[in-house]
C-alpha cells in the first residue's frame, strides 16, 4: 500500500510537472539566456538547481540533452567566473558531425538540461608567478573564466593570453576579450589572426612573449594546436597544464587482433581491435553509446564489463575477465567482450 508514498521517482516527476529543474539527486538547469557570436558559437546562460555544487574557473562539466529520444552528453567548458547570482554560462561552438552541440544551438530560455558537477584540475595554480595563457577557436572558453577569476582576486598577477582565430570566419570571443584588455592593464592580450600571419607555431610563441620560460603557461584548443604547444614546451611540459578537445588515441595498428563486442539488450555486436578505444570502435560500427569528455574524465561513458579482459589506455593497467566497471573511451579489447551499457547492470 506505501509503494506509491516511498516511490521517490514518482514523487520526482510529478514534482517536476511544476518546475521541470526540481531533483532530488540529480543538476539540472534552466535556460535563461541566449547569446549567438557566431554563426556557429553561442552561449547558454543557465540557472541550475540547488543540486550543483559550484566550480572553479577552468573547469568543465557534462551536458545532458534528450536528441531523439535519447539522453546524449558533452562535456564542455565553463566560460564564465563564477557569479553571485550562481548563473553558469557554456559557450559552445556546433561541430559539422557533433549531435549535442547542434540539439545545445536549437535550445530556447524555458527549457531545461541536465548538468554533473563541475570536473577537472585545468586552473591557475596559487601563486605570484606570471602566467601565459594560449588558446585557440572554442580553447579560449575557460581562459575567459580563469582570467575573469585572476581579476577579482589577483589583479597585480602579470597574464598574457594569445588566442588564435581566423578572421575569416570569426575569432571566437574577440570582443570580450577586447573588453577584458581594457578593464585590466594587468593583462597583455595577443590576437593572433591565422588568416593573416598563418597558423601559429612555436617560434611566433617565444617572439611574442620573450619571458615565456618563466611563466606557468596554460594551452587549450584541437589536437594539431596542442601538439605545437608541446613542441615549444618540449623538455618543459611540467611547467604546461594542457586541455584538450577530446582523448588523442594513437594509431591502431592495422594488423592488430580484433575482438568481438556484444553490447547492450538488446544486443549489438560489433568488433574492436587491439589499442583501438571501444567508444571510437563502437561509433565507427554505427553505435550511438552515451558518452561526454572522450578522454576518461567524466565517466558518461562508464559501462559494466560482465566478462573478458580489456587494457586501460591511460595507465595500460589490465583487467580481470570478470565483472567490473570500465570506461569506453579508455579501454581498449584484450578478447571477446560483454558490456551492459547501464553502470549499476541490468538481468537478462
């Protein structure tokens, strides 16, 4: 008889009817602005639930939304310091294949989405040292946040940003990080327009900023930038923190051994090679599996192994071949695999 009472799911869609945000465990936010830069970059202004528990800046978080019929998540970066009024803003630039990205461009004020909690260690560390920033298109998103933050609470920090765009299509940000220049003497900002001087290289980094060794730097952008970054910071990358559009996974040998998968209930099959990641052989098969950061952070894409054996591609540590949780876009096949897509398991 007190099944319906002690329904906690029950009581939470129904509350949800009133005020789609409400949950009793779970962020979700309501869309309360809209700001397009871009022709493919926009804003969301969001005012989550009292579920989320803050953030530094220089953090992500994953975003949830329903793309016909099925919760999809990204991760993406906080582009705003935090606020007194506790809105979060995402700057998202829509991505030629990206579901999520297109379905975040669609979202109009009213609506609502799910969030985590703010993830990752990308942030200015404590400190007097002078900091360089580098980023490049949509990378600048949580060096606008982080600067926002230095400013309040470290405006004699010295800080140089060079911020990469093409100005044939549109440098992302550009006028408020124009904006930020003006408002702070503090801060030595460096556009670097491709269109005009070519992509950037490690040469161009040391001629802008001379003192760069002595500076704790900070790079965020697409795998080819992120590899030049290294390039200049080559035998010093302790001194460079590094955020990346997604995990770099190195080549698959093409003669390696492939591994049938069975996914899901109902089941789907596909095949995985050796040091191919399951998440990037599981959508080259046509699969669509929940997935966020790419890179092992979030654990959107964390899944139940119920037998077999795979290799973590960050560690390279080697699973048992029985039960346990593994993430898809870090785990790699050493046999034949069977995954439960939903973490907690299902019966079958």
């Amino acid at each position: 008889m007190l099944a319906p009472l002690n329904d906690g799911a029950a009581w939470e869609r129904a509350a949800q009817l009133l005020r789609a945000d409400f949950s009793l465990t779970e962020v979700r936010a309501t869309v309360v602005g809209v700001e397009q830069h871009l022709p493919d970059l926009t804003s969301l202004w969001l005012r989550p639930n009292r579920r989320f528990r803050g953030f530094l800046p220089g953090q992500h978080l994953a975003l949830t939304l329903n793309v016909d019929g099925a919760r999809q998540s990204r991760c993406f970066s906080l582009s705003q310091a935090p606020r007194a009024d506790g809105l979060l803003r995402l700057t998202i630039k829509r991505q030629p294949q990206g579901v999520v990205s297109a379905a975040a461009h669609a979202l109009k004020v009213g609506q609502t989405v799910g969030l985590s909690q703010a993830q990752g260690r990308f942030a200015a560390r404590p400190g007097d040292q002078p900091l360089l920033l580098i980023s490049a298109g949509s990378g600048v998103t949580p060096m606008i946040a982080i600067v926002q933050g230095l400013v309040v609470k470290q405006p004699q920090r010295s800080l140089t940003l060079i911020h990469c765009g093409n100005s044939s299509s549109g440098i992302a940000c550009a006028d408020e990080l124009n904006d930020l220049a003006r408002q702070w003497p503090g801060l030595e900002l460096i556009l670097h327009d491709s269109a005009c001087s070519g992509r950037l290289n490690p040469a161009q980094i040391a001629a802008y900023v001379p003192d760069w060794q002595q500076r704790e730097a900070l790079a965020c952008g697409p795998s080819a930038f992120m590899a030049m970054v290294e390039q200049r910071y080559a035998g010093r990358l302790a001194q460079l923190q590094q955020e990346r559009f997604g995990f770099v996974a190195a080549p698959v040998d093409p003669d390696a051994p492939q591994h049938k998968v069975r996914f899901g209930d109902p089941e789907q099959v596909f095949t995985a090679a050796a040091g191919q990641s399951l998440l990037n052989a599981a959508i080259a098969a046509g699969l669509q599996p929940r997935h966020g950061c790419g890179k092992g952070i979030c654990r959107s894409c964390q899944c139940r192994k119920r037998s077999g054996s795979v290799r973590n591609l960050l560690t390279n540590a080697i699973s048992g071949n029985g039960e346990e949780l593994i993430q898809l876009c870090i785990s790699t096949p050493l046999s034949a695999l069977d995954l439960d897509p939903q973490p907690q398991g299902t019966n079958r």
